[in-house]
C-alpha cells in the first residue's frame, strides 16, 4: 500500500493534522488559492455564458508541481481545505489543476483541528460541492466585472489609478455619508441639573433631575426656586432585573469585541484567529453560526458546574439571526474548553481567552439585579423632582466570567448602587448644579462599527469584512486617524448654601482615536459613483446580491444566468458613462484672498488635495500649498485657506544660507540648501523658529555621520540602515552575511558579495 496524499491549505494546519493521521499520509499545504482570474480584461468570456479563464498563479508554479508529483505517487488524494464557499473553490481548483477524478476525490470538512474532529471527518468524506464551488464563482466573476469597467471610467473621469468595487464602494459610500451627517449636524445646548445630599459618615447621594433644561435662564430660575427648599425621600421602587449574556462570537462579532476590548483592528484580529484555529485551539473563525456543538453544550456545562457550581449553568441554544447564514457552520468557540491557556505570542493569548470566556458566559445563568429608583421631592417646587437611581447584582451569573464591552454610541449607565434610604427620609442638601451640554452628532465609524453596520445591511459576508476594510485604506479612499479635538467652554451654574453662582469650565470636543475619515479622493469617487452607477452603490442592490450567493450556494438558482441578469443593465450604464460623463471634480472656490485680492480655489490633484491663488495665465503661474492632512476640500474655511499661503517660511540664516519651513509631498521640513528634514507630527511647521530648526538640521547630520561605517571605495560604503548594516556598492544595496561583521570587510569581500546580488530584482513596493 501507497501512501495517501491530503492537501491542506497552511503549512502549520499540515503539521497539526499529519500527527493525527499517522505515517500512512503526506499532509501538504497548497498555501490558499492556486487558480485566479488573469488580469487581462479577456479573463471573462461574457458572449459564452460568462465562462471564466483561470491561469496558475505565477508564485504557486511550483507549489503544484510538487503536488502533481506526489499525487501521482499516491494511491489517494485527499482534499481538506477550509469549509466555506473559498475553501470548496479552492478545492475544486485543486482537483482541476491536479488532473484528478472528481466523483472518486474525497473531500472532508472539519469544524476544529482536533483528533477527534479530523478522525469523524475522515470517516465521512463527500465529492466537492459544486453549488458552493458555483457561488464563490459568481462572486469572483461579479466582482471582476465590476471592478474591470468601473476603474478605466475612474482613470478618465478622475484620476489615473484608481479602483472600484462591489463592496469596497459601498463601504466607502457609508464613511462618506457619515462624515456629511456630522459636518451638517448642529449642536444644540441644554442643562443637565444634578444634586448632590450628604447623608452623614461621609456618604454621598446623588441625583438628577428627569429632564434637562433649555437654556442658562431656566435654570437659573429653577434655582433661585430651590433656595430654602426642604429635600425629601417621597418614593423608594425597587424592582427586579436581569442581564442576558450574548451569543458566542460570529466573525462580525469578534471583530467588533477584540477592537473594544483588545484594540485589534479587524485584520489583526482576523489573523491572530487563524494562527489560533491552525494551531487546533479554536474552531473555524469565518462563520455567521451562533450554533454550538453537543460535545460543546456538554462541555461546558461540565467545566462551569466545575468551576462555579450548577447554579451558575444554563443551557441555551442560540439561532442565526443572518439570513442565508453559510453553510451548518459552528460558532467560534475552544476546541477544549478546559484549557485555560493557550501557547503562543501575547495577542493569541489575548484573544483565546475572551473567545473562551464568552464562549462560556453563552451557557451561564442570567445576572439578577435589583434596581432601586429614589424619587426626591422639593418643598417650594413641587412640579419637578429628583430621582436617584442603583443597580444591585444579587446573583453575578455569567458576569461571574464575561461582560460584554460597550459602544461609545451607547449611553453609560448609571448603576451606582444607592446607600440605605426610608421614605419620608430629610435629606442635607450639597450643592445643586447646572452643566451645559451639547448634543453630540452620530460617532464616525471605527473598523469594527463599520463591520456592524455592513452586517446590518446583509453587504459581505465572515470572508469580505477584513478585506474589504484593508482595500478602501490601501486605496486611500479612507484613513485611520488620531485627531486632536478643540476646546470648547461650557457654563455652570451652582446653588451652594443661599448662594447661586455662576462659572465656566472648558472640554475638549471632536478628539477622534482610531476613527474611520473619508479623504478627498474618496468623497469626489464616491459622488461621481452615485451620479452615474447608483445601482451599484445601492444598499439594496449589495444585499439582493449577496441573497442570490446564498440562492446558489443551496443550488436554486443558475450562477451565470445571475451575472447575465446584471450584467445586461450594466453594461449599458458603462457604454452611456464612457460617452457622456464629465470629469469628475469637487473644485471649491473658498474666497478672496484679504492681502493680494486674488481668488482661492482648492482642487484635488496628482498628489492630493491643493490651493490654488489666483488664475492659470500666459504670463503668470499661480501660487499652490498642499492642504493639511486632517482639512479637506468640502470643509475648509477661508481662514485656514490664507494660513497654507503662508508657506514656504523664512526663518532665517545658517551658515550663510537661507533657512525655510514648507510641506511637502511626505509632510512638513525645513530646509537648507538641498538638504530636507522632517519636521516632526507634534511640531507646527507654521510656528517653528530657527533655533528649533537648526536643530533638526544638527540631529539629522549627526545621524547620516553615524550611518557610515567605512568607506572602502568612492562606489562603495558599508552603511547603518533601518534593518540594520548593509553594503552600498555602485547603486546595488547589499546584504550582509550573520557570521560577518560589517567592520571587518575588506574592498575585494564587498566585490564578490555585489558579483553575487548585482542581477538580482530590486526589491520595491508593490503599488
């Protein structure tokens, strides 16, 4: 007997596995896709049924020449790939690519990489599912064809280089929309008025009134009733509570919960998960199933009773809030839910424990609570009273392990828990006090809300989110950003004793973390996007999409009779767009400039969004400065216009030399002669003086002065660089070798070492 051969997608799920399956099997990794669309527009043969032309992937050559080798060699070949609609389409590519029999390959699919898993797997294979095979192609071939007549019309309509997307766009329209929401959104002040009582040992009870008031006048007037008013306990309400704990994580909620609660953004997370699912500690991370195995409702309860007591235990089934959930697929979960610990780097032990805790919290008994509202009467206004509010755990349930972590959009809770109180109880009052406060506009999208809201919308599905979100950052559509916020002052006013005063206080308003912001390009794609292909950009449209993935993932509706459907409409849009669109531009004129008289124009152009002072003419160039990277176009006043002309900046003389502060293309400098230094983020390059600037200037000569280690030739140094010491011999960088030291080279080492490199490709960015 032969040996067997079963593909894999990963080297290290190859490792996990071939220990299970013992010395009658080779376990290879395919390394994920081996087959694609080539990137010629003929990939898609649109008269013939939208046939598509797929090409081995150039890197995978000889990924599928060792693999053709040994599958000769066995006397069967095994196909394990991931179980969702890209893994059974990477198997189906596979078995083509392979030259094998499809009805006598054996596919297995697996929840977990466990023993015990892999082993029922084994004893259950099935052929490749050619409906899932069919919906991921569907999606390929959509999006290809989307993707291949949007971005020409961008290049000409626009700008070179662009690209557009079925769901990449729609998310860029959502960023978008949210940041015109909140641009137009005006602020409206009220009062919230709180009390505070001392009710003796130091304790003190606080309280608010129902409602705020409108404005400065009637809380003044609300005050000067309270002078020499009597407080009182006039109601005490207690009532039972109970908290619920969340179902066990999908890939949109785990997303949402390790950017709360870990700060990962959604490809971290993604990535962490599935060197934890490789490894064999947690089940599949792409799944839209909150189902959770019998082994798994068993186990749990086995651990919680266990650890905590069978009152702590509550068995709960959850069902699938998504409609068209993919496949009988399990909840992210532990493959073993009494290992408490996981090996591996910070982050997989992060991660592995909230996946653990929350697994377990789903199968635990409700918190009960005990909520407590206090309702305090004013002897001299008898129309508006105060109310105190508690919350006590009576049994901690699942909080015992896990709390669920909030939005910033949702509104804290007041859930201190009240001192002991009695009705007609006379309450010392503190000081009352009115706090200005300003309604806030909707909250800007982080990664994971936006995640949220594409759920909500049915756009993408477990697979899309995380790259999706990492497309429409490449494409620098959208920016992750910090953003300082600005001060804004907010009136007091206090009743303390018989005396009201009155004060100010300032807060910081608009401070953005790690915040999801259009760019120019991005509004000006989008607008032009939703003038001339609203279909596309159409919430409905993305989501009926997706429903007829799922239409064809169940074999019930003909994948290539669904692309002609869409694409008969599009592309008649594309053929009207090319002939009749104009170009696409957000040029904004912003004013008159105070000093010169002339006209500021900001425009978006090759390398971003600019200024413009005065018209193009014969016999004078106009003056241009870069916007900064927190102004766009849309939003930038007059006064902030006039600031970016105020660039470049004299500062003064070093060395006999004129000195400057500019931005330029990579930020803010300063300058002398032809040598630039960077100015750093927390330095204003409009403020920066000379002393501060020749600074820089010594730091950076003192840096390039360290970063020659020796000069063996004029073509040939041996140089400090950010990875460490290289060799620069005529125009080649240069390796050098662990067991060398950078000091000990001679010029006749660095003249075999550059023999050696000198015809190999330079490494770049891809771009």
């Amino acid at each position: 007997m032969g040996k067997s051969l079963l593909i894999v997608e990963s080297p290290a799920k190859a490792k996990t596995i071939e220990k299970y399956l013992g010395k009658d099997f080779v376990v290879k990794a395919c390394y994920g896709h081996v087959r694609d669309l080539p990137k010629q527009d003929s990939a898609i043969d649109v008269e013939n049924g939208f046939s598509p032309k797929y090409e081995v992937i150039a890197e995978k050559k000889d990924v599928i020449k060792e693999l053709k080798a040994l599958a000769k060699k066995s006397d069967e070949v095994w196909l394990a790939t991931d179980e969702d609609r890209e893994g059974e389409a990477i198997s189906w590519h596979l078995a083509e690519v392979l030259g094998l029999d499809m009805k006598a390959t054996r596919r297995i699919v697996y929840h977990e990489i466990s023993k015990k898993a892999i082993l029922e797997a084994m004893e259950n294979p099935r052929t490749i599912d050619l409906n899932l095979v069919n919906a991921q192609q569907a999606r390929r071939v959509l999006d290809r064809l989307v993707g291949f007549k949007l971005s020409p019309i961008l290049w000409s309509k626009v700008r070179t280089g662009l690209s557009a997307g079925r769901v990449q766009s729609v998310a860029v329209r959502l960023i978008v929309e949210r940041e015109r929401e909140i641009n137009s959104f005006e602020s409206a002040s009220s009062f919230k008025v709180t009390a505070e009582f001392d009710l003796g040992n130091g304790i003190v009870l606080r309280s608010a009134l129902k409602d705020e008031l409108a404005d400065e006048a009637a809380v003044k007037k609300f005050l000067e009733s309270c002078l020499g008013a009597e407080y009182e306990i006039a109601k005490l309400e207690t009532k039972p509570g109970k908290k619920t704990p969340s179902a066990p994580f999908i890939t949109s909620t785990i997303q949402q919960e390790a950017s709360r609660k870990l700060g990962f953004s959604v490809a971290q997370t993604m990535r962490v998960a599935q060197t934890l699912y490789e490894n064999g500690h947690i089940t599949y991370m792409r799944t839209d199933s909150t189902n959770l195995s019998d082994f798994a409702l068993d186990q749990a309860k086995e651990v919680i009773t266990k650890l905590y007591g069978a009152e702590y235990h509550e068995k709960r089934v959850f069902k699938t809030k998504a409609k068209g959930a993919q496949e009988a697929h399990e909840a992210i979960r532990p493959t073993d839910l009494n290992v408490t610990e996981v090996a591996g780097d910070k982050n997989e032990k992060r991660l592995y424990d909230l996946i653990r805790k929350r697994t377990m919290a789903c199968q635990m008994a409700d918190a009960k609570l005990e909520k407590t509202t206090a309702t305090i009467s004013i002897s001299t206004n008898k129309a508006i009273k105060f109310i105190a509010t508690g919350e006590v755990v009576i049994f901690e349930g699942y909080l015992k392990v896990y709390n669920e972590g909030r939005d910033e959009e949702a509104e804290d809770e007041d859930n201190d828990m009240l001192p002991p109180l009695m009705v007609g109880q006379i309450l010392n009052l503190i000081r009352i006090t009115g706090l200005e406060k300003f309604t806030r506009p909707p909250s800007r999208y982080t990664e994971a809300s936006l995640v949220k809201k594409l759920e909500e919308l049915g756009i993408g599905r477990p697979s899309t989110y995380a790259p999706t979100i990492s497309t429409i950052q490449k494409r620098y559509y959208v920016v992750k950003e910090i953003r300082e916020g600005r001060e804004r002052v907010l009136r007091i006013l206090t009743l303390e004793g018989k005396k009201i005063s009155s004060s100010i206080k300032t807060e910081i308003t608009g401070a953005e973390k790690g915040k999801l912001f259009p760019t120019d390009l991005g509004m000006i794609v989008t607008d032009f996007l939703k003038e001339y292909f609203a279909a596309v950009l159409d919430y409905s449209f993305t989501r009926k999409v997706e429903e007829e993935f799922d239409e064809i993932a169940r074999g019930e509706k003909v994948w290539n009779q669904m692309i002609a459907g869409f694409y008969a409409d599009f592309s008649e849009v594309v053929k009207s767009t090319k002939a009749n669109a104009e170009r696409a531009s957000n040029d904004r004129v912003i004013g008159i400039h105070p000093k010169t008289g002339l006209e500021i124009l900001a425009r978006f152009g090759k390398f971003g969004p600019f200024v413009q002072l005065g018209p193009v003419t014969e016999e004078k160039k106009p003056k241009y400065a870069s916007l900064k990277s927190d102004q766009r176009i849309d939003t930038l006043t007059l006064e902030q216009a006039v600031k970016l002309f105020e660039l470049p900046r004299i500062l003064g003389e070093f060395e006999g030399v004129e000195v400057r502060a500019n931005i330029g293309r990579f930020g803010p400098y300063v300058q002398v002669v032809k040598e630039y230094v960077s100015v750093p983020k927390e330095e204003d390059v409009y403020s920066i003086g000379l002393e501060r600037a020749i600074e820089l200037i010594a730091a950076k000569r003192e840096r390039d002065a360290n970063r020659i280690i020796a000069t063996l030739a004029e073509d040939c140094q041996v140089l400090n660089g950010r990875y460490g010491p290289y060799i620069k011999m005529r125009d080649v960088n240069i390796r050098i070798p662990k067991d060398v030291k950078p000091q000990d080279l001679k010029l006749e080492d660095c003249e075999k070492l550059w023999l050696e490199n000198k015809d190999k490709p330079k490494r770049g960015r891809k771009k």
